[in-house]
C-alpha cells in the first residue's frame, strides 16, 4: 500500500508539473504581456499560488483552466489533459458563413471550435456563429455575440434561425402572417428581423436563395473585464 501511495504522489507531481507547463507556454505564445498579478485576479487565486502552480507545485482546477481557455482562446484540453472529458465539455465548430444549400456539418468550413458543457447543448449535431450587426437586438442578441445552433432545416414557429439570405447568412426569427390576396386570406412563413434598423427586411420562406440551417438554442456573451491599478 505505502508503495501504490508513493507511486500515486509521484504521479501527481509529474501531472502538475505537466499542466504548469502547458499553460506557461500558453501564456508566452498567446498572453506575454499579460502578468501574473492580472492572472491571478482572472482565475480567482493569489499570486503566490499562481507561481506555484506554474512550477508544476501546485494544479490548476478545471474552472481555473476553463477560464484561462476562454481569455487567451486555446482549447481547455490543450492546457489541462482530460478537461474535456471532467467537465463533460464538447468542442462545436465556429462556422463562418454558410452558402446556400443543405447544411453538412461534416464538410462545412470552420473558423475555429467553441467548449461548450454537454449539459447545455442540444441533442443532434450542433454549430455556432459570431454574431454580426445589429439586425436582432430586439430579441437581445448583439454584436459580438456567440450563438450555438441545431443543424436543421425546419424550425418552430417563433424560433430564432440562421439562414443564408440571398448569399448572406444572417440570424431572424420564424413568424407567420396572414396575407390578403383578393377575397382570400393565406398564411404565410417569414424570416423576421428584430431591430429599429429600417434596412433589414423580412424575407418570405420559399423565395430562392433562402435556406434555414439550424435553430439557436444557447446564446454566449463575454464581457470584457478592465482591471483597475
């Protein structure tokens, strides 16, 4: 037993002086000038734990790990091995714009990948899109956004869509109207913007060029954080 013990200690330290490393060249190559009074207020710890822990004498915790992913833009699984895995996390594709036609994730160009916790996301295939423009501040999504999407191509009346529009891709909202033509009343099925911007129009579901690709279920918003002194 005090042979496994030992064994499990040993284990430990090579573990955190792995993690210490990773995230030290991390930080060289994608944060230099960021210092380690700031990183220390970033992940919530004191500074001389951040010394430790870069000298592999201390671990890194995952929410730590996920914090610094998410502020210099490397995958949490990079910086702690089996992150991934702990935090039932998943990486989902940043697409950038989509052409029309069907969707097929598979061989759609990605810009890059989102963690996103499993918890979270929808079942089926999902992506995400940067969020461009003001054309849906009504339902509170700004520039600058992040939104994760179910690849499909039908979606629920009042869902919020991506959709190619004549070339464009571009997030609206699915509603009805009623429409008069002569004596009669019809239904019909549009693809909405909500902004006080008068330029964007709505856009009748059928028309060509127009193709829906997923529905938004989860929307990301990072604040930038100032520290001050």
């Amino acid at each position: 037993m005090a042979g496994k013990g030992r064994a499990k200690i040993a284990e430990d330290k090579r573990f955190s002086r792995e993690v210490g490393a990773k995230i030290a060249r991390a930080l060289r190559e994608r944060a230099p000038d960021l210092s380690q009074r700031k990183l220390a207020e970033l992940l919530g710890m004191h500074q001389p734990q951040v010394s430790s822990a870069l000298a592999g004498k201390l671990t890194f915790t995952l929410r730590q790990a996920q914090r610094l992913s998410e502020a210099i833009g490397v995958p949490v699984d990079t910086l702690l091995p089996g992150a991934k895995e702990a935090g039932s996390l998943r990486s989902v594709p940043i697409l950038g714009r989509i052409t029309a036609g069907p969707l097929v994730l598979a061989e759609a160009q990605a810009e890059g990948t989102i963690e996103v916790p499993r918890s979270l996301l929808p079942n089926g295939e999902a992506f995400a899109l940067r969020v461009y423009g003001d054309s849906m501040l009504g339902a509170h999504v700004e520039d600058g956004d992040t939104v994760v999407l179910r690849a499909t191509p039908q979606a629920p009346l009042g869902a919020i869509v991506a959709a190619t529009i004549h070339g464009e891709t571009a997030l609206r909202r699915l509603v009805e109207v009623q429409e008069e033509l002569g004596p009669r009343r019809t239904r019909a099925h549009f693809l909405a913007p909500e902004s006080p911007n008068p330029a964007y129009k709505p856009t009748r579901i059928g028309e060509a060029g127009v193709w829906v690709h997923g529905v938004v279920t989860l929307l990301l918003r990072q604040y930038e954080v100032r520290v001050v002194g």
